[in-house]
C-alpha cells in the first residue's frame, strides 16, 4: 500500500509541476490599464478577463470599456480601434477567445463602420451599444500573430485630439 501511494503522489507532483508553465510575452492587465489610462483624453478604462464554459470547454473573453473626455476623438479611429485590440491580444492572462470593445464618445463613434474599414473579421455588433466584438481566437491570430502579443506602441495615428463640442441648440 506504501508504494502505491508514493505512486500516485509522484504522479501527482509530476502532472501538477507541468501546470505551472508561466506565459512569457505580452502584458499584464494593469500595465495594458495604465498604459490605455496614459492617453490624453481618455477619461476611463475598464479592463476585464473572464472564462466561460462551453459544454467541457473553457473559453476566455477579454473586454475593455473607453470612456473618452468630452470632445476627445481618436485622430484616426481605425489605428486607434487596431490599438486597443493590439493591447488586448497582448494581455498575458489567458489566450482569449473573443475580444469586446466598447468605446464611448461624443459624438459617438459607429465602431462597427470602423471596425469593418479596419479589415477586422467576424465582428458583432448591437445597435444599441457602441461595441465591436473580435470573435475567435483564429482570425485573431490570424490578424495578430500568435498570442500573447508585444504590447504596440503608440504612434501620431493613435492619438486622441479635442474637437469642437457643439452643444444643442448652437
């Protein structure tokens, strides 16, 4: 019976020690956080992972909320958007499944125009909620590379710039 135990306990130790296989690359959400915080102009950031099973399968999703200051835009909105994904894909936790973005303005930016003028796939959209969602974890690495990605860094393109705000009635 003691060796059978010894079995069982260095196969254990032997499975469990293969879990622990740190990522290396990419970022961690608080440096994706504080980095996409940096921006001027962006007013907050609401970074979060979370898994889901599908049937025996878990599947991560990535989303992030962007809150941009009154009568901030992004310069060009198609680099900004290629940005915020690039941040995403770069977050070390879990190799996403999917990743939401939403991205409030004013005046609103259609996300779902840019999105498809960006050459972005397998997007979904709602009406009623300025999102795109990149689905699949193969067109992202398709447009990505292989996960998780370098952290992009951000050029003249990705800033955002002040616009007037035309209040109603003017």
């Amino acid at each position: 019976m003691t060796g059978a135990c010894l079995v069982v306990v260095c196969l254990l130790s032997i499975t469990l020690g293969g879990c622990s296989n740190p990522i290396k690359g990419g970022q961690s959400i608080a440096s994706a956080r504080s980095t996409v915080l940096a921006i001027p102009g962006v007013s907050s950031a609401k970074f979060t992972v979370e898994g889901a099973y599908n049937g025996f399968q878990k599947e991560w999703g990535e989303d992030v909320e962007i809150d941009l200051k009154p009568g901030f835009q992004p310069k060009d909105t198609a680099a900004f958007v290629d940005y915020i994904v690039s941040t995403m894909w770069s977050i070390n936790e879990h190799n996403p499944d999917g990743i939401g973005i939403v991205l409030t303005t004013t005046p609103q930016v259609n996300l779902d125009a840019v999105g498809k003028s960006a050459g972005w796939t397998n997007l979904k959209t709602t009406a009623d909620q300025p999102s795109i969602v990149v689905t699949g974890s193969v067109s992202l690495r398709k447009q990505l590379g292989e996960w998780p990605g370098t952290p992009p860094k951000k050029t003249d393109k990705t800033a955002l710039v002040q616009v007037p705000v035309v209040q109603p009635g003017q």
